[in-house]
C-alpha cells in the first residue's frame, strides 16, 4: 500500500553561545575581550528526490532535529555551525502546517526548500566593547530555532486520471497505452495503490497517467479505497472516466459515472468541473447494434455534450483513437496545478520585546517570553554593568510596569527564567 499522508515534527537547530573570555598572553598586559561567536544551528531543508513516488521511509520516523550550533570559544574561535538535516521527498508532495492545514510548500519542481532555519548564534563579548565599557562580562545567547509540526501530502504528478468503478478495466488500459505493469485480475479493488504509467506519442512527447483504485458510492465518505487517493485527482488535467459496456455487464454506466460524479464533487467541488473523457471499455465491435449499454451511453453523452470513445483493452480496439483524442485535448487544457503558499508562519523582529506571560508558582511571580528569554541569556549576572543594563532594559521596556500590573510589590520573588531576584520599585 502507498504511503502518501504523514505528520511529522521538525526542528531546526538553536544558536551557540557566545563566549565571554579575555586575551590571556605573556607581556601582552590589555588584551582585552576576545570571546568567539556561536554557531548557527542546522537547517531542515526539503529536497526533491527524482524517481520515488511514496512516502514511506516517513512512516515509522516522524521526529527530525537538527543538531545545535556549538558555542564560541577563547582567542575569538567561532562555534562550529550545526548539521543540516535533508528531507528527500517525491515530485508532488504538498508540505502543509499541521495546525491550519495551509500549504508551505509544493514540493513539484524547484530548488532545495528550507523549511525551518536553524537559530543564530550569539556574540561573544568582544562586540560589546567601547571606549567606555572595556570589559564587558556578558555575551549574548544563541536563539532557537523555528520548530513545528507539518504534513506531507503527496498528490502524484499526472495528467490524466483513470477513474471508475472497480474492476471496469482502468489498470488494463493503463497497461496497453503505456509500459506500466499493473496488477490485473477479474475481481473488484485488484488495484491497491495507484499506478502512474507514461503515456509516448512521437517526437519525444507523451504525458503521464495514473490509474486511481476503484471508486465505489460513498467514497468520498471513507468507504472503500478509492477515498485515500482521491488527492491525487487534484493535480490532472485531465479524467478518463471508465466505464464497462460489456453486453454480459449487469450494472448501467450511465448511473455509474452520475454516482462517481457525485463522489468527486463530495470530495471537491472543483473536480466536479474537470474536463472529462469517456472511455467505454469491453466494447465488442462485432455486436454494437445488439448493446443496449452502448446505445443509450452514445445518446446520454451527446445529450449532455460529452465525448467519448469506445475501446476494448483486451483487443486494443479504439485505442489510438483515445490516445490521440486525449493529447488533443491536453493541449487546450492549463499545465499542471501548483499549490500557491498561503501559510505565513508566525515571525517577529529579534529585536522587539513580545507579549509576556506572568503566572504564580507558590508566592513566586514567574515570567516568561521569547524577548525575555533571549535578554536573560546574554546577562552577566555577576558582572555589575551587565546587570545595570538587565535592569535598564526591564524599565525601558515596560516589563517593570507588567509586573506592577500584575500585582506584585515590593519585596516579592519574581523569576526570569534560570533568574531569580527581589523585586523593588
């Protein structure tokens, strides 16, 4: 069975820290800072794999993180950037944020995506000095990088669809028009997963069909198994709608394809509108006249201004005429759906300060946001002008006000993180 819908959880590595050091040398009295950077922590980046048309090596691993930038180092060496982690995926996958269920991507045919960038790493103490603050005692930590949960969908990159009810011969055409090998056999859902084939028509053209599993009433309800593959109907241009019309076949094709119809417009409205072939297949030519089947299929289908064909798959009657009925009206049709992103993820300038959480633990205050949590990582707390500027920027900054917003006075415990300290006005 295809593997073609899985969930997974993607994190990017975090930012090294930056290091706080000091140039130690043999009569070299004012060496003065020199504290390396951080490393970038690794990317998860998407990469189109030629060739492969499942997602099953994502079936059983679901979590992927990337490896974290290494912190900074004495005499201004730089931490060594985190690994990158490559995601290969099929042509055609549709990579959607798991909680809105918008598209980020539409992996068909582009360049390496990077679908969540490692966090920076932080400076060490060597930028922070001035004419006026020689020895700066803090450098500023790494930050996280993006994380999320994501879905990839794999809506398979044909142009032609083969649809239809089980066992009406859609794998058996597919097998005669291209090199496809299919499993046949006379029993309902013999097709378990689809199959694509390449359809050839001269000169280097062609175009690619998928044989899509049996449809049945209700599908689009999750009945049956046509249900798990009608995404990739999304993408064709095209759809061969199948229908037997064999004289010995006790089902009416006409209702037939109104119950498919009906199914797709269930699953979405848009297929509804999908240009449409129809393929009657098993048609003995030596017995058209005594057809009560393909009778009323030729009047139902010039009624309702459909086109269509006759074929049989088992004695490749009408084929050429389907394939070249079929390249002509490729031809007049749009080229393959793209997913256009529409998922915007949440971002925010490094350097403005977001909304804080302030909640209770016992009688301590605790707060906690990302600006806050980036500003308690670069303080020194034992260095008396780094912690001046930890106090500045809580005033400056309107955290102090939060605080008094929220009730606490004087003389109660307030945490920051992995800071813990008296709070006076």
């Amino acid at each position: 069975m295809i593997t073609d819908f899985v969930k997974l959880y993607v994190k990017a590595g975090n930012g090294g820290n930056g290091c706080v050091s000091f140039h130690r040398e043999k009569y070299v009295s004012h060496g003065g800072p020199d504290g390396g950077d951080g490393g970038n922590g690794g990317n998860i980046i998407l990469v189109i794999e030629e060739g492969d048309n499942t997602l099953l090596k994502y079936k059983y691993h679901h979590k992927f993180i990337a490896q974290n930038g290494g912190d900074g180092k004495t005499n201004k060496f730089h931490g060594p950037n985190g690994e990158d982690i490559i995601l290969p995926v099929p042509p055609g996958t549709v990579v959607k944020d798991a909680e809105t269920g918008k598209v980020i991507i539409d992996m068909s045919d582009r360049e390496p995506f990077v679908l969540c960038r490692g966090g920076r790493g932080g400076w060490g103490n060597r930028h922070f000095a001035t004419p006026t603050r020689q020895i700066p005692r803090f450098a500023k930590s790494g930050l996280k990088g993006e994380e999320r949960e994501v879905i990839f969908e794999l809506k398979m990159l044909a142009d032609v669809a083969l649809i239809g009810l089980p066992n009406v011969g859609k794998s058996s055409l597919l097998s005669v028009i291209s090199s496809a090998t299919p499993k046949i056999a006379d029993y309902d859902f013999t097709t378990l997963s689809p199959n694509l084939g390449v359809v050839k028509i001269g000169e280097g053209k062609g175009f690619v069909a998928a044989d899509i599993p049996g449809l049945i009433e209700g599908a689009s309800d999750g009945r049956g198994l046509g249900h798990k593959f009608l995404r990739h109907i999304d993408r064709c241009r095209l759809m061969l709608h199948v229908v037997d019309v064999s004289a010995d076949c006790d089902r009416d094709p006409i209702a037939d394809m109104k119950m498919i119809n009906e199914e797709l417009a269930k699953y979405n409205s848009d297929l509804a509108e999908r240009p449409q072939l129809i393929v009657a297949n098993k048609y003995d030519a030596s017995l058209p006249e005594y057809n009560e089947h393909v009778m009323n299929l030729e009047a139902y289908c010039k009624e309702q201004c459909l086109p269509l064909v006759f074929v049989s798959a088992a004695t490749r009657h009408g084929i050429q005429e389907m394939v070249k009925r079929v390249a002509e009206m490729l031809a007049e049709l749009p080229p393959l759906t793209i997913f256009e992103p529409d998922f915007v993820p949440e971002s925010y300038d490094l350097g403005e300060e977001d909304e804080m959480e302030i909640t209770r633990d016992g009688a301590v205050f605790v707060c906690e946001s990302e600006w806050l949590w980036r500003l308690v990582g670069r303080v020194n707390f034992e260095d008396r002008d780094s912690l001046a500027y930890f106090q500045r920027m809580l005033r400056t900054k309107g955290i102090i006000d939060q605080l008094i917003a929220a009730g606490v006075k004087d003389g109660d415990t307030v945490r920051m993180y992995d800071f813990e300290f008296d709070f006076l006005t």
